[in-house]
C-alpha cells in the first residue's frame, strides 16, 4: 500500500532537484514589466534600447535587478514586451517531465499517472517560481501566476487523488497490475522507452502555454480599466482552464465519497454527475483545451506582430498538439466508459433517466467495451494508448 506514496515522493524528489537549477536560468519579474510594455516611465527591467540612467537596486529576491528611467519608445516598448521574464530553460523543463515518466520502468501505469501529475505540477512550480511571491500569494494577481497555479492545482490535486487511491480502493490496485502484466508479457523494461519518451514529450507540449504567458505577461494584473479584448480573452481563458481543472476534481471527490458509502458497483448520478456523465474527462478536456488557447491570446494581447508569432510559433505548436493528443485519448476513454456503462446499467431506469438530462461529453468514436466499469478505475492519468482500461479523471 506504501508503493503510491514511495513513487509519488521519488518522482517529487527527483522534479525537485531538476527544479532546483531554476535559478540559473531565471530573472526576477513583477509588475513593471507590464507597466513597461503599456509605456509607463519609472521600471525595474533588464536593459534594452531606449532606457537611461540605469540604477541597480535590490530586488524581492535579494538579487539585483536594474532600475531605469525611460522615455518608451516604440522600439524600447517592443524590445521590453519581448523581453521578458526568462523562463526556465527548456532543457530543465524537459528533464522536469523526463524523469517523472522513468517511473514507467518501475510499473508501466505509473508512468502515465504519478509521471502525468508530477510532471505538470513541476513544470508550472517552475514557472511560479520566477514570478513576484506577491504576484503569487496568497492568490494570483497577475495573468502569468492565475495560469500556472491552474497547471499546478492539477497535478498536485492529481497525485493527491492517485496516492488516495493507492492506498485506499484495493480495486485499483488489482486493476494496476493486470496492467503491469500485460506490460511484461510485450517483453523487457527497455521496450517501454519509447512511451515513455512518447508521455515526457506530451506533458512538455501541454504545459507549453503557461511558458508563453510567463513570458509575455509576467506582470500584467488580471485586469486593468482600458483593457483590450485580446487581455480580456486572456483572462478568460484562464478562468475557464481553472474551471475544467476544478470540474474534474469535483467528479473525483464525489465519485470516490458516493462509492465509499455505497459500493464500487452504484450508478453515481447526483452532484456534478447530474449534469455530466464524465466530469473528470469533460473537466479535463475543457482544462487542457483553455490552457492553450491561454496562449494564443497571449501573443495576441503581447501585440502580436509577424516576427512574434514566428517566436513563439514552437510553443504555440506543441501547445496544440499537447491538447489535441489529451482530447482525441479522453475522448476515446469517454466512448468506452459509455459503453461499459451502458450494459452494466443500461436497463434501468435512473440510467435512462440520467441520460436524458445529463452531457456525455467529448466523445470521440463509437462506444467500445473493455474490462472496466468506472472512471476511476484509472483516473485522472494519461493512458498508456495500448491499454484499454478507462482511467477516470485523465486518460
């Protein structure tokens, strides 16, 4: 019963001390940074063309960071907007969603679910780590901190909810090694590296966007008067990741609360269930699918010019594809879920009835059967594509 908690502390283990290099490839930020790009005077930023009298002073952090007083040309604005925060440096975040997913050599189911959570909630840490703490706590106060505290929430809600579920659905832990056999009988550990590289790449491409909005929008407050619809779509788009992110977490709780007091074999159709037959995927597909377009409305309300799309063109692609691949596996487990459903329950009449009122939710495919009955039976993970059990709150 203690695997779950020993592969969920390896794998924070090891994040943390790839995360632990974030200071060499991070700046502080704060507000001036949007100030500077909307051309206000007084700024605490790097140098760039345009600026005077360049002032170093302390920063929050106990760093120095240049203090200046500029005159915003058009072209110091441009070269500032661009200039933003540095992110961490892609190598760490790739070694931030790697090592996480090596777990997959331990137990194959592993490496798409404590792996999945890990690795996102790191990456956003990192991410949250190069903002203002003020920014940060006690809530976001910029767009750059609503966005990746999103991202985090859901990988640390996730591992909390797979810890619980390793510890206490002895179910699931059946469920885990008939999937740890099936691996075994394809061949050796080594065979599993290639989904192995496969899930690091994924999670890289789904925490894509709150790299961009980290960089473009480190500073700017979740709202100011005169903003215009490109910020303001920002906004919403953050709002609506946090809402799919929260959605799912609503459908674990109240799945795993209804089927502790009533059996793993009830039909759950109360609370969110009244209105979504699969919150945890429906969650999860709105969640992912906001995030990157987060990042497209960055750019826009960055001011997007040809030469910043060409920029950010890689982040915005992987931002794409990320969300594409998680939708098109949630929207297969949607489909299989609704079958197993259907001929468990199909019968009766509060199953008739809850299909008529509630949404089924992305579902990608014609229904298919397979062993599984519930969602959670591996939630909130990205699946292994090859296994054909449901898991729940992820793929």
């Amino acid at each position: 019963m203690m695997r779950g908690f020993g592969a969920t502390f390896i794998a924070w283990a090891f994040a943390a001390f790839a995360t632990g290099q974030v200071e060499a490839f991070s700046t502080p930020t704060n507000n001036a940074q949007w100030m500077l790009s909307n051309g206000l005077n007084d700024v605490a930023r790097p140098k760039a063309s345009g600026m005077v009298n360049p002032v170093y002073q302390p920063s929050t952090k106990g760093r120095r960071v240049m203090t200046t007083k500029m005159h915003a040309t058009p072209a110091a604005v441009t070269a500032c907007a661009t200039a933003a925060a540095a992110n961490p440096s892609l190598k760490v975040v790739a070694l931030v969603c790697l090592i996480p997913s090596l777990l997959g050599y331990y137990k194959s189911e592993y490496g798409v679910s404590y792996a999945y959570g890990t690795a996102t909630a790191s990456v956003a840490y990192l991410v949250l780590q190069t903002l203002s703490p003020t920014s940060v706590l006690p809530v976001p106060s910029t767009i750059a901190a609503l966005h990746a505290a999103a991202v985090f929430f859901y990988g640390l809600r996730l591992n909390a909810f797979l810890l619980y579920r390793e510890l206490f659905v002895p179910r699931f832990r059946k469920m885990r090694e008939r999937i740890e056999d099936r691996a075994r009988s394809r061949g050796n550990r080594i065979n599993r590296t290639p989904f192995i590289l496969f899930c690091a790449f994924l999670y890289g491409c789904m925490t894509s966007p709150i790299l961009v909005t980290q960089k473009l929008l480190a500073g700017a407050p979740l709202y100011s008067p005169g903003d215009g619809w490109a910020k303001i779509s920002v906004l919403v788009a953050c709002c609506v990741t946090w809402f799919g992110f929260l959605l799912g977490a609503m459908g674990d709780l109240t799945k795993s609360f209804v089927k502790a007091r009533k059996g793993d074999d009830h039909l759950v159709t109360g609370g969110v269930y009244r209105f979504f037959r699969h919150p945890n995927y429906t969650g999860e597909v709105i969640g992912w699918t906001a995030n990157s377009a987060t990042a497209f409305f960055a750019v826009l309300a960055a001011g997007a010019n040809s030469s910043m799309w060409k920029k950010y063109a890689p982040y915005l692609v992987a931002s794409v594809l990320g969300s594409t691949l998680i939708s098109f596996v949630l929207g297969a487990a949607t489909a299989n879920l609704e079958s197993r459903q259907k001929e468990q329950y199909g019968k009766t009449q509060t199953y008739k009835d809850w299909v008529k009122s509630s949404w089924v939710g992305f579902k990608l495919g014609k229904d298919k059967n397979n062993e599984s009955t519930d969602e959670n039976d591996t939630a909130s993970e990205v699946p292994d594509f090859e296994q054909k059990e449901d898991s729940g709150s992820g793929i």
